[in-house]
C-alpha cells in the first residue's frame, strides 16, 4: 500500500482523472478543432455521439462522448436471440445450442422469477471452469474434473456470466443485477458485447482481464475494479500470471454489480476534507486504439480483397442475450472525447478514515463508489454503494472493534477478493474468496461467536493497536433495495451454506448477569 504490487504487470497507457472530461486520439488530426460533427469529418471518419444521460440532464450530471470512427456502429443486420449463449443459459441441457432459449438463465433476474428471502445467505466459492484437466475444490486441491456448467464448451464470458440476485426492472431503468462471472477462454477475436440495461461494475477474484473497449483497452486484475458503462462495446480476454498472458491463471472468477439507474460517482466528503477515501486522480481511463477491418461499405463483406466471417455483436437487452454479425470491427474509434467513458480503480490506493478514539464508525467511511437512488428512495440514500474493507488499522480505546452487530433497511451483499475479513472466520465452510454473503433488509448479522470471544479478551494495559486484512481485501454491494435471488443463486450452483446462520451465531454466549442483587423498574404507571 498505498499502491498494490501486481502479479501481472501493466501493459497499457491510460489516462488519469474521474469524471473528467478527457481527450483521446489514436492518430494525430482525428479529432476536430472547435467543433463536434463537421461536415467532413477528419481523416474520413464519421462522428458518433454516445450519450449516458438525457440531453437535457443538468450539466455537472451530463454523459456523453463524442466519437470518430471508420463507420458508424448503425451498420448491422437485425438482432436476433443469442445462439452462444444457449449453453450459458440453460444449464440443464434442455434446448441447449439452438438459439432459442432465449436467455433463460438471465431471465432469471426478472422480478417475477427472484425469490425474495429474510434469511442470512452465505455461498461457499463459486465454481471455476476446468483448466488443465482438472477443477479446482474450495481447498484450494485439485479435485476431478467434473462436467463444466453448461455440458460444453469452456464459457466466456459473454456466457460466463451467474446472475445470483437482483432487484427491480432494467426497462424501467430502475434497481440492479448482481452477477458471478467465471471465465475459462477469451471471448471470439472477432466478437464484442455491451450491456443496454446498466453500468456493469467488475470487482475481479482471480484472473486477470485485459477488457478491450470501443474506446481502448484496461488491464484489470484482482485488486482493481472496472466500470463499463451501460451501451460501451467491449471484448474480454483472460491473462495468464506469465507476463506473456498464457498458462498458468488463464481462467477467471469475479463479481459484477450492474445498476439500471444513474451512474457511479464518488461518495461526498464532508468534513472529512478535499482528500481521503478514493481520490479522482487515481482513476485510469483507456486511450485511443483502433483496428482497420472493414469492406468499401458498411454492408460490404470485403475487407482487403478478401471475404470476411463477420464480427459477432452480443447484446445484454433487458437480461436477454441478442446477438448479430456485422461485416466491419466494432473497434474502429480512432479518436474520442468526452466524460462517458470505461476506467479502472487500484483498490490499494484506497485512503482509509477511521477512529482514532472510541466506537467503530459505520461502514459508509469506506464507500469507493455510490450511485445515487431516485427522489423516492430519499435524499442521502443510495441505490447502490460499493465499499471495500482494506488493510487498516484498529485502534479504538475499550472499543469492540469488530463490526457491530446490525439490522440494517439496507440490503448487503459481501465478496472476498482475497485473505480474511476481520469479522468471519475463513477455511472450509467459512467466508473465503471467490464466495458470498448476502444479509437482506433486517435481517440480523454480525460478527461470529470465535470472533466475538476474540474481540472481548481485555488486554494487560488496555487494547493495542491492531492490524486487521493484511493481504486481502473484502468488498459490499449495498442498496436501499430489498434483493431477491435467482433459483441459479439457491439451488443449481450448489454453493449455499446450509448451516451459515447456526455455525456463525448459534454459539454464540450469553454474559447476562442476571436481576439478582439489582432493582428491575416497572414499565408501568
């Protein structure tokens, strides 16, 4: 800290800045000087708006980027329902690779099919795809290989992705997805695929992703974080921990929020100051890349004197997957400018608040990102927030320092993206990384009785200062939303700790002395 030091090193040149309003250009002159859309734009390109919010959003709300390229993005057939992601969405077999499914697992986060429940969830690690011959156990210990969901084909993944629970409807532009992603194979050279219901945030576990954007590429590894921006083209490549990106660690795992409303912007500070928590410079965006891939027309199938196979365009359209194939690379952005862009985030250069008396503060202290709920959810309370809990420093005087005990109107679902979280016990059973928790509107949680026994040992000359996740990094998607979850997220991923609830309380102690001694006042008059 305050930088992480990466397993897979950097590879791209990226510009600085949050919410900033940025140029980029790929060749020197593509950008026009003093106007958006000439009549002739230059180089020969074609200038694209890509907007975020509403033309008439207020103007310190307002997305957009304007966009130069070899030809316009308007230029394919019709969308028709996915045939690649037939194996992704139904994993039992039926219908499976006709095309016509039409994006059953996805579906699953309709409001109609989640199954809204009171009860503390907690998941062991999500599967990842097979590699070498054999799959990985919760142990860490290669177990044999069993048949990969979907009876197929190794997912990317456009079809990697685990919708487990969610709320609200992306046609109404209102509430959010939760997904697991698990990789084992780049997406098709040839393919690209953008959400139309929200800004997917991606919060990676295990394998790094080189995330190649419309607007240029991001090396994303676990301790960053990305967002995507609800309409932006992108084409997901996995990374070996060779630096050559092969071999070892050519699969992935990670967890994606996906908010229909608004978009992520940075928490205020209050009296905490001009600085602190995630600060604006530390946000990375790509810079121009472009590739020349296309025919004399857009429809033209003749690039180069030779025939092309096309360029596969995926679609997330109201958690259904679309798809078509378009004669030209939907990489052609030669240049951009604009403040509705995709960036990552180093989660290690997080600045931590915390006290440095008594009592521990409320979790908000370590918001990353927030995005704002509508006027009914109510002023300072969110749609969704993403808050990490980081390597820091407990040093609270006669203070219990765990996380208290808490019913929240908040909906909180928890990751681990490596080592423990201070306040669960990790190993078989426990929260480890690549799992989940997810405690809903008042339902009651806290800390486990092994940590509470910790926590209540009085030291020799007081409490010491204490040093909590070292070499980890638990993260919470929190929303004001009461959050269903999908029969993949209870049932067929097979993950669900069935005895979450009575291992982590139903020991817990009572240290009630009793009424002997002491007077009991009457509640009555």
């Amino acid at each position: 800290m305050p930088v992480t030091k990466f397993d897979v090193q950097e590879r791209y040149r990226y510009q600085c800045g949050f919410n900033s309003y940025l140029e980029s250009e790929a060749v020197p002159g593509a950008l026009p000087v003093g106007q958006n859309s000439p009549q002739k734009p230059p180089l020969g390109l074609y200038a694209e708006k890509l907007s975020g919010t509403a033309f008439t959003a207020p103007r310190g709300e307002n997305k957009q980027t304007w966009l130069y390229r070899i030809l316009p993005s308007c230029g394919h057939p019709p969308f028709a329902a996915a045939a690649a992601a037939a194996a992704a969405e139904d994993l039992e077999g039926d219908e499976r690779g006709d095309g016509k499914s039409g994006g059953k697992l996805l579906k699953e986060l309709h409001s109609d099919k989640l199954q809204y429940l009171p009860n503390q969830i907690r998941w062991d690690p999500f599967e990842l795809p097979s590699a070498g011959g054999a799959q990985e156990g919760d142990n860490g210990e290669e177990e044999e290989e069993e048949e990969e969901e979907g009876g197929g084909q190794c997912p990317d993944f456009a079809s990697g992705l685990r919708p487990l629970g969610g709320a609200g409807d992306p046609r109404m532009k209102d509430g959010l997805g939760i997904y697991i992603y698990v990789v084992g194979r780049d997406m098709d050279e040839r393919s690209a695929f953008y959400s139309a219901d929200g800004d997917m945030l991606l919060v990676p576990q295990e394998g790094a992703l080189d995330v190649r954007t419309e607007m240029g590429h991001l090396l994303v590894r676990p301790m960053e974080i990305a967002v995507l921006p609800r309409g932006v083209r992108f084409r997901v490549d996995l990374v070996g921990n060779d630096e050559s990106g092969g071999g070892k660690g050519k699969r992935a795992r990670g967890y994606i929020l996906e908010i229909y409303h608004g978009h992520f912007n940075l928490p205020e500070l209050g009296p905490i100051g001009s600085n602190g928590l995630a600060n604006a410079r530390d946000f990375q965006a790509p810079v121009a890349r472009f590739d020349e891939e296309h025919g004399a027309t857009a429809g033209s199938r003749d690039a180069h004197g030779e025939k092309t196979a096309g360029w596969t365009v995926t679609t997330k359209f109201n958690n259904t997957l679309f798809s078509t194939v378009q004669p030209f690379t939907p990489f052609d952005i030669v240049a951009w400018h604009g403040n509705y862009y995709p960036y990552k985030y180093d989660l290690g250069r997080f600045n931590t608040v915390g006290t440095i008396s008594y009592d521990h503060p409320d979790p908000s202290i370590f918001t990353v990102l927030t995005a704002s709920g509508s006027e009914k959810h109510g002023k300072g309370t969110a749609l969704a927030d993403f808050v990490i809990f980081p390597p820091r420093w407990l040093v609270g005087e006669d203070t219990f320092r765990p996380p208290y005990f808490h019913r929240n109107t908040m909906a909180e679902f928890m990751g681990l993206v490596g080592g423990e979280y201070d306040a669960k016990k990790g190993g078989k059973g426990g929260f480890v990384p690549g799992g989940a928790s997810l405690h809903n509107v008042m339902s009651g949680h806290g800390p486990d009785g092994g940590t509470v026994e910790k926590a209540r040992v009085v030291e020799e000359g007081g409490q010491k200062p204490q040093k909590v996740g070292e070499g980890g990094m638990a993260f919470m998607f929190e929303t004001c939303l009461m959050l269903g979850v999908t029969n993949w997220g209870l049932e067929r991923c097979k993950k669900v700790q069935g005895k979450y609830s009575e291992e982590s309380w139903g020991g817990l102690k009572v240290y009630w002395k009793g009424t002997e001694g002491r007077e009991v006042r009457s509640h009555l008059l």
